[in-house]
C-alpha cells in the first residue's frame, strides 16, 4: 500500500512541475481567461445572447484546476466544464437570431395590408413625424419587392 501512495504522491509531484493539463504557467492561462471573459461580456453586451455568459462562466471554471492537484477536483472540473459547454450548445439553438422570421411575418402582415386596394405605396399613414416607422416601413418595403422577385422568379 506504501508504494502505491508513494506513486501516487511522485505522479502527483510531476503534474504539478510539469503540468500536463495546461503545457503553459498559470500566469498565461489567467491572462487568457480574462481576456476571453471580456471578449465573452462585451459579446453580450452586444448580442444579448446566454450561450456568451455561459461559456465566459465556463472559461472562468477553468481557473480551478489550479486550485488543488486533486485529482477528484479535475474530474468535478471535468464535468462541470462539459455540462456549461453542452448547455451553451444547446441554447446557441434555441435563441437563435429570428429577424428574418419576424420581417417575413412583418411583411405577410403589410401585404395583407396593402391589399385594401387604395394603391398607396408612399409608407404615409398619417404619422410623418415618427423616423423608425417610416425606416422600419422602408425596409418591409425592400422585403415585399423582394419576396415580389422570388415569386415572380419561381413561378
């Protein structure tokens, strides 16, 4: 029993000298991890997306392989590391970006719209005074001439 605890413990000795998780210091993982952190943060700052938290929560997780040359800890690390990235993955799929959906939907609903027959194609309603609702109608203007081509094209 000595021998194979005294193997254990020069194993132990020659990860921790010669780490064969990360071939590089702590230092440079740290320097790593908190750049890709901020990459992460800002990302969602931007897109609003929760794959990007969780795989900045997965990053910082990482961190804990330094805490102990446990070997249980690495595992436990392991596995919380696959469960982030698994999670990430499947939420990347489900909050996909929708906005070609939401405009084709948009632009099924103005087609009905613009089927009351009064030909008035100017985008005025009434409201001149409102600029995203003339630019959003601008751009569901775009989308029914080009949904117009595509059918046109197909048929």
């Amino acid at each position: 029993m000595d021998l194979i605890n005294n193997l254990v413990t020069i194993s132990q000795q020659n990860d921790a000298e010669r780490p064969s998780l990360f071939p590089f210091p702590f230092s440079m993982h740290f320097v790593f991890v908190c750049i890709s952190v901020l990459f992460f943060i800002y990302r969602f700052s931007v897109q609003k997306r929760p794959y990007q938290i969780i795989m900045a929560s997965a990053i910082l997780v990482s961190m804990g392989v330094w805490i102990s040359d446990n070997r249980k800890l690495y595992y436990a690390i392991g596995a919380i590391e696959l469960f982030l990235i698994i999670s990430a993955i499947v939420s990347s799929f489900i909050f996909k970006a929708k906005p070609a959906e939401e405009a084709t939907a948009k632009s099924d609903d103005d087609e009905s719209d613009d089927n009351d027959g009064d030909d008035d194609n100017n985008g005025d309603d009434g409201n001149s005074g409102d600029d995203e609702d003339e630019n959003a109608e601008d751009e569901l203007t775009a989308i029914n001439a080009a949904n117009t081509v595509n059918n046109t094209l197909n048929n």
